[in-house]
C-alpha cells in the first residue's frame, strides 16, 4: 500500500468515525497502523462483516478531552503485539468452515429418495435382495419381458449379480432373476436404467388394494381352475392374521406408523406399498415342504397319515391350472414350490381335506 493509499484510507476511516489516527499511533506506533490497514483491506476481501473488522482500530480511553493534560491519563486496553493478526486470522478460518463444502451427489435407487430410504430400513446394512418383478412394482411399470430384461441388464452392467430363483408372487412356474443390491454402491451408471424406468411409470390414479383381494389373487387379476371348475383361494383366518402382522411390522419400519392402512383392510395403491405387500407375502410364507407343512398345521398325525396327506397335496396341485390377465387365455400349471402364493392354495386345500 503506498503512502498516499493509506492517507486515503485514514481519512475514509476517520470520515467514519471507524478510526481515531493520532490516538491509535500514539498506542502502537506508525508501522502497526498500516500493518493493521493491510489487515483491514484484506479482511473486507475475504468477506468478513466491515462491523466486525472495525473492531481492529479500536482502542478504550478514560478521558480524551485533553491529551495534553497530565492530570488527564488515557488509559487504553492494549492487546498483544499479536492480537490483531490472531484476530484476523480467526475471521478467515470462520469463513473457511462456513463456506459450503461441495458433497458428492447422493445415488439413490429408482432416483427416488423415499424408495432408497424404505428399501435400507429393510436391508442388512444397506444390502437388499430383490427381484426383478418387485423393481417394476416399484418403479410403477409393467412386468414385460422388456423391462425385467431391461433390469437385470442395468444392475449387472452395474456389477451386481443375479441369479435364478423360484418366485413366490407368482402362482405358475416360472423363475425370476433375484438381484443382490448394495444401497450403499449405487452409482451414475444406473442413471439410464433409472431414466428407462421412469419414461415408463404408469402414472394414472389407483384405488386402495384391499389385503384379502392382494392375497387370493384377485388384484393380480389371476384364475385358477381344478379339473376344468373354477377354484377360488379362500384365506382362513389364522393365514390372514399371519401375513397381516408381517406386513404391519413392515409397514411400522418403513414409515414408522400404520397409516397406509385404511380401515384395517386396505392399503394405498402406491408402488412402494405394492412392493411392501410383496414383501410381507415372502417373509409371512417362506419356501417350506409340503411335508413340513403337514406336520406343522396337523402335529398329532401318525407318519403313515402324514405321507397319505402329502400325496393328496401333490395330486391336488398337479390338477391346478393359473392364467393371469385379463385378457390371456393360457392356461399353466401351478408352481410346485410351495412358498408365497402357491402355499396359500396349499394350506387351504390342507384345512378342506382334514375337515372331510
């Protein structure tokens, strides 16, 4: 700073009434004046509230109505020869932690953060196993050849794996690829399939699902015939509790409340709910046998009355028939694998053939 611009600044600052020049020389000198200058202008450059740099002339005095009287003593609070740079100093570092922080942008499943944030409530520390099927439900789309291949592409390509597996939320024998995601990897390269998704989100209004029309099939527009007669599931009482108090747990994780329920006996139609019930239904049902289930529901049956149960079983759901759709008029056989869907055909044929 040359001479003239700290004469300048003075002056300005005195204008002010910011700083008194004589007092403050007579203080600390020429040279820390201008040392303080410096500070000064460095100071407004990084931002630091002029109100709070004014503090840096500052100097307390008892009486300055006459310097010149020696009855009259100033007394001034005097600081440290390093005080004011500490000070300064002290301001910077302030405005250095306040100053924003550029954070990586967070990855979220389906680009959705109430989605990524339900699905880890659930998880094993940010791992989830999924199937394709349940990622349409929850992106909102149609389970299509196109967009189950479409997924498994995307989360491979990602690097994480799949494999076939039985699928309980069917009723037929098909195998569904079952994906181990790690919440806590997500990256940018799920962008396209995250997009791919999202352009085909059906987003019309639906109505609440009512919990016993989910179980029996009847949302999922599917029909059963045995031996060419229709053959509707009827849910016991003792099943309905079992799968309500599944998904209730699994409602009270995610959301922390039961407010999606409705009266008690519906659900609000959302993808996320649609992938919740999905869940209740796997974890209410695991995969079993129909031996283990013969003795579980029936444990005062002999071995010999056990085996005959289970034949019967077997024969029963080999003369099951599924279609699904309203307007598909093929017709398959039942899954075999008894978990899910297909358990609840089993466990009411069960009850039926006990109580004849």
């Amino acid at each position: 700073m040359s001479i003239k611009q700290v004469i300048n600044q003075i002056e300005d600052l005195e204008g002010r009434s910011i700083l008194k020049s004589k007092v403050f020389i007579d203080q600390y000198g020429w040279g820390k004046l201008k040392e303080t200058l410096d500070l000064y202008i460095k100071g407004l450059s990084f931002g630091i509230p002029e109100d709070e740099l004014e503090s840096l002339f500052k100097v307390e005095e008892k009486n300055t109505s006459d310097l010149t009287d020696a009855s009259s003593v100033e007394s001034f609070v005097t600081y440290p020869e390093d005080s004011i740079e500490d000070l300064i100093e002290a301001h910077i570092d302030v405005i250095k932690e306040e100053e924003p922080v550029d954070q990586p942008t967070p990855h979220y499943f389906l680009n959705n953060e109430l989605i990524h944030k339900a699905l880890y409530r659930l998880s094993d520390e940010g791992v989830i196993s999924i199937m394709s099927n349940q990622i349409c439900d929850l992106a909102g789309v149609d389970q299509s050849k196109g967009n189950l291949k479409k997924i498994t592409q995307g989360l491979e390509q990602a690097g994480f794996k799949s494999k076939y597996a039985s699928n309980p939320l069917k009723f037929t024998r098909t195998r569904a690829n079952l994906h181990e995601v790690d919440l806590n990897n997500l990256t940018e390269c799920l962008n396209s399939l995250w997009k791919y998704l999202s352009d085909r989100r059906d987003k019309n209004i639906k109505l609440p699902i009512k919990i016993e029309d989910y179980l029996d099939g009847t949302e999922g527009s599917v029909k059963l015939k045995r031996d060419k007669e229709d053959l509707f599931i009827a849910v016991g009482d003792a099943t309905y509790n079992n799968y309500f108090v599944e998904l209730t747990r699994i409602l009270e994780k995610v959301y922390g409340h039961t407010d999606q329920l409705v009266g008690g006996e519906w659900v609000e139609n959302t993808e996320l709910n649609k992938y919740l019930l999905s869940e209740a239904l796997l974890k209410a049902f695991p995969s079993t046998t129909l031996r283990r289930t013969v003795k579980k529901e029936y444990p005062e049956l002999d071995n010999f009355e056990v085996e005959g149960t289970v034949q019967h079983l077997r024969d029963y759901l080999n003369d099951v028939q599924v279609k699904v759709g309203l307007l598909n008029d093929n017709w398959s056989s039942i899954d075999t694998a008894v978990s899910g869907f297909v358990y609840l055909v089993v466990i009411m044929s069960l009850n039926y053939h006990m109580n004849q």
